[in-house]
C-alpha cells in the first residue's frame, strides 16, 4: 500500500526518504525507462523529497535557536 504525502512526511526519517531518493535516482540513471514509468518515479519522488526539505527546515530552526542561545551567553 502507497503512504500518503502526509503520512511519507510522519513516519519517514530524512534518511530512509533520502535513501530511497538515491535508489530511484541509480535505476533512472541506469535503466533505459519509459516516459510513463518516469512519470510514476515523479511520483513516487514528491513525497520523499517533501520530507526531506520539511526535515532539514526543521534542523535548521534547531541550528539557529542553538546559535542565537550561544550568542546570548
């Protein structure tokens, strides 16, 4: 059963999303693949690539709190 967007962004670590990133991006780069199986890679990828940009925002936010605290000592 395919996850929703919601539930790939939840449940998924950046580093399983990431990875499964990497898996699809190695069999586009070495298979010859139809246009329609292209599109079921977009697909597939949206979600992932949404977690992936959600996650590192959040580490981000992190990262400056954590700055700002120094900063303030």
């Amino acid at each position: 059963m395919k996850k929703t967007d919601t539930q790939a962004t939840t449940n998924t670590s950046f580093d399983q999303s990431f990875a499964e990133l990497e898996r699809i991006n190695k069999e586009l780069e070495n298979t010859e693949i139809s246009v329609d199986l292209m599109s079921d890679y977009a697909k597939e990828c949206l979600p992932l690539v949404r977690t992936c940009k959600e996650k590192l925002s959040l580490t981000q936010k992190d990262v400056d709190l954590l700055m700002k605290e120094l900063e303030n000592e």
